[in-house]
C-alpha cells in the first residue's frame, strides 16, 4: 500500500484531495491548482503537513 499525500485549498482550508505520494522529489511540498468545489473555483492546493 502506498502513502497518500492530502491537498487542501489554500483559500477555504477544505481538504479536497488524495494523490499518490511521489517517490522523485519526497521533500518538496506538492502544489497543484484544482478545482475546489466549496470555492467554485480553480484554486491552488497545497500539500498538508
């Protein structure tokens, strides 16, 4: 089983998303921009801690 990395939204602080963890970069913070659905907006996710 593989580990999870969680996103959340920076702007609501919802966690919306689950993506694989990455094995090339582990100590980099993941930063995506998705759609949030509480927003309803495009929007940058950002890793959790």
């Amino acid at each position: 089983m593989s580990k999870k990395i969680i996103l959340s939204c920076d702007t609501c602080g919802s966690r919306n998303y689950s993506v694989p963890a990455r094995k090339d970069k582990p100590t980099e913070r993941l930063s995506i921009k998705k759609f949030c659905r509480h927003c309803n907006a495009h929007t940058l996710h950002r890793q959790t801690a």
